[in-house]
C-alpha cells in the first residue's frame, strides 16, 4: 500500500510541473489517488485469492496399454534328399545270327554266330529343381482388453447447487 502512495505522490509532484500548480498540492493529490488505487488493488486480489482458495482439484488418470511384439520359434521345417528304388522293365530288340545247314556237301564249315548282349550302365540326370525360401506375411489381429478410468463422481447432500462444466 505504501508503494502506491509514495509512487502517486512522486507522478503529482511532476504533474504540478506541467499543470503549473506548487509541487506539494500535486504531491498531496498523487499521494491520495495513489492510496485510493492501492486499496483497490488491494480488494481486487484478496478476492481473487479468495476465488483461488474456494477451488480444489482432483486428478483423473486412466490406463492406457503398451504393445509389444517378439519374435517366438513356433516351428521348424527340414527338407533332405531319400533315395528310392523303382523297378523298370524296357524292351530292347536284339539280334543274333543263326547256323542254317543244308544237306549236300560233306565238307566241314566253320562259322563263326554273333549275337548281341546288352550292356547296362546308369547316370544321374536333373529332373527337377526345388527352392526352398521363407516370406514376410504381414497380419493383423485383434486384441482386447479391459483398461481401468478415473471419472469424478458427484454426490450431493441437502440443497447444494452444482453446475458441471465439461471440458473439451
């Protein structure tokens, strides 16, 4: 309070200056204009402290879920070569010679007969290819779940007046 009487005593006192009245008339009525803005300054935040004071507040809080993902082994795949035995049966034409005597002659001939034999040898050859990858496949699942709020609840006795503002 006294800071506004001495700061409107000093503004009168330059005031008187420039309305050409003495410096203690100016420094007088600076002095109350300042006492009256002080009191008044004074009312104004006593009751905005009061305003402060009657109000209280109440945190709300609410639960909110933390997704995480991780990789897990759900199986395991193993891929290797069994060699198995089929059975094959293929007709292969053949030729051999034959011995054909006529009667006639009492000479003795030699001839000598050839026949063909068949020879059989096997080798590997590729049939087929297989590739073996893994791929991405990108899902999406659903999950629920209960997560706990907060809510102010208001209970009344008697006649109190109540008027609920909601925030947005």
């Amino acid at each position: 309070m006294g800071k506004f009487i001495i700061s409107g005593a000093v503004v009168g006192g330059l005031l008187s200056l420039l309305l050409n009245i003495t410096v203690g008339t100016g420094a007088i009525s600076g002095a109350i204009v300042g006492g009256i803005v002080g009191t008044w300054y004074k009312k104004k935040s006593s009751a905005e402290s009061k305003q402060v004071s009657d109000s209280q507040t109440m945190q709300l809080r609410e639960e909110e879920m933390d997704i995480k993902k991780e990789r897990v082994q759900t199986g395991e795949v193993k891929i290797h070569k069994e060699i198995v035995e089929d059975k094959k049966t293929i007709t292969v034409p053949i030729r051999r010679e034959e011995m054909v005597i006529e009667a006639g002659s009492e000479d003795e001939l030699r001839i000598p007969l050839k026949e063909e034999e068949i020879d059989i040898s096997k080798h590997p050859v590729q049939l087929n290819e297989v590739t073996v990858k893994k791929q991405q496949i990108e899902d999406v699942q659903h999950i629920k779940e209960n997560v706990k709020k907060e809510i102010a609840v208001v209970e009344t006795e008697g006649q109190a007046d109540v008027i609920e503002k909601e925030e947005k």
